[in-house]
C-alpha cells in the first residue's frame, strides 16, 4: 500500500476546551489509486492532509506511507518524506519567488533526485506554461500560479500526490483539462493522488470517494 491510514485522530488542545478534529479515520491507497475527499467546510480535509504530509502530528492512531509509520517522524524525517515519497499542491502554492516558472517546476523534482528534463517539457507544454517559463511567480496569475504549483509536483513524480482543491482558482473548462492532466499523468507514474475538493464533477473523475464528516468518515460508496 502507498498510504494506510488506521484509527488516526486530532485534537486540538489550544482553547478551554480541547477540539476534536479527526476521529478513528481509517482507510487504504493502493499504488496509482485516486480517491476524492469530499466534506463540509471543517469537517478536517486539510488536517488530515496535513499529517499525511507530516506538517502535523496526530493524537492517536497511525500512518504509513510506502509500509513505513510516519506518525513519530521529526521534523527532520517528515522532511525527507515529503522529498522522496509526497508531492504535496496545497492551497497556498508556495511557489518558490526568487525561481522563474522553469526552476519552480523542476524544483522539487531536483531534489528528490527524479528530475527528467523531457518529462518537465512535456507537462510544461500540456498545462500551457510555455509561454510562462522565464516569467517570476509574482508576475502570474493565482491560476498561473496553480498550474505551476500542479506542474511541479507532477514533475517529481511522487509515488504519493496530496492534493488540496488543486483546480480551486481555475476556471471550469480549465479545471477540467488540468484535472485530466493529473490522472492521465498519476497514470503514466503509478502515482496515486488523494485530492481534496468541494466540486462533485471533479470528484467524480477519482476511481474512489470518501465523506469526512465532523472528522469521520462516512462509509465509502462501492468504486465503479
Ligand atoms: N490549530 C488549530 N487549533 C484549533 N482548531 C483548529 C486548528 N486548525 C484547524 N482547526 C479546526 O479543525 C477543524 C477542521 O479544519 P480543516 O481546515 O481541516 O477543515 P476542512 O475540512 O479542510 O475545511 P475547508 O473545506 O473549509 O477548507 C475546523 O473546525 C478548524 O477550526
């Protein structure tokens, strides 16, 4: 499995009364599985995403990615996890501002030692950024710059893609392409992409869909 999730919680201890975030989640990603997480606003979307990546530390409960339990990792260690094995497009898309479009592309592929020039041009070419390459991400647009925060995880082909409503600043038609983009791609790298979103069309492209509801999830529907 790429990611088996078991009985995981989050609590947050910070105000007078402790929050409850996430509660007994448990479920299973198989190499190149796509699975949608669809939930009410606050229902721990991002949080779970957060301690898969290992940006947070769970209350209870375990993670593993690639067969390895990530849940006491150091910082150190999460670090080298989201290097090697988790591409990660969140909602701030942390583009890189001193890098042009080019660099930010090949940044994190460069780094997990998986760079590969022509399969950089190719999604360069495929998620229209040719015209783009030289240009800083301050001179982008939000959508420009989603699309080249997209691009560079798919260039480092992870074999574990987090994705938090990904196509969220696109628009429609846009959205479509790039998510098609996404799967023909996590395809191609048997990368499996666990993909936040809010947009039952897109969730509906994804072999699997899974409820976080008050921080459980609801029972999965049977995958077509
Ligand atoms: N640091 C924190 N301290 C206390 N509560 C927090 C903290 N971070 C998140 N929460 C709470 O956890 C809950 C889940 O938040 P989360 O961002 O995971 O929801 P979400 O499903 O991704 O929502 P949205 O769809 O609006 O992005 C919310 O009620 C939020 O207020």
């Amino acid at each position: 499995m790429v990611l088996k999730i078991s009985n995981l919680a989050k609590r947050y201890e910070t105000g007078a009364d402790p929050v409850e975030v996430l509660r007994d989640v448990s479920f299973e990603m198989a190499a190149g599985d796509t699975l949608a997480l669809e939930g009410e606003s606050g229902s721990g979307k991002s949080t779970l995403l957060h301690l898969v990546a290992g940006l947070d530390r769970a209350s209870a409960g375990q993670i593993e990615v690639e067969g390895v339990d990530i849940t006491g990792f150091t910082d150190t260690q999460s670090a080298r996890l989201r290097r090697e094995s988790v591409g990660l497009i969140f909602q701030q898309f942390n583009l890189i501002p001193s890098l042009n479009v080019q660099s930010n592309i090949a940044f994190h592929a460069r780094l997990s030692g998986r760079y590969d020039p022509h399969w950089a041009d190719e999604l360069t070419d495929k998620i229209g950024l040719r015209d783009h390459l030289n240009k800083y991400p301050e001179a982008l647009s939000g959508g420009q710059q989603q699309r080249v925060a997209i691009a560079r995880a798919l260039a480092a082909r992870s074999k574990l893609l987090l994705a938090d409503e990904p196509t969220g600043n696109l628009d429609e038609t846009t959205a479509d392409a790039v998510l098609a983009l996404m799967l023909e791609s996590a395809a191609q790298t048997h990368t499996a992409i666990l993909m936040v979103t809010h947009s039952t069309r897109q969730a509906a492209r994804m072999r699997r869909r899974l409820t976080l509801s008050r921080g459980t999830i609801l029972a999965e529907p049977p995958s077509v």
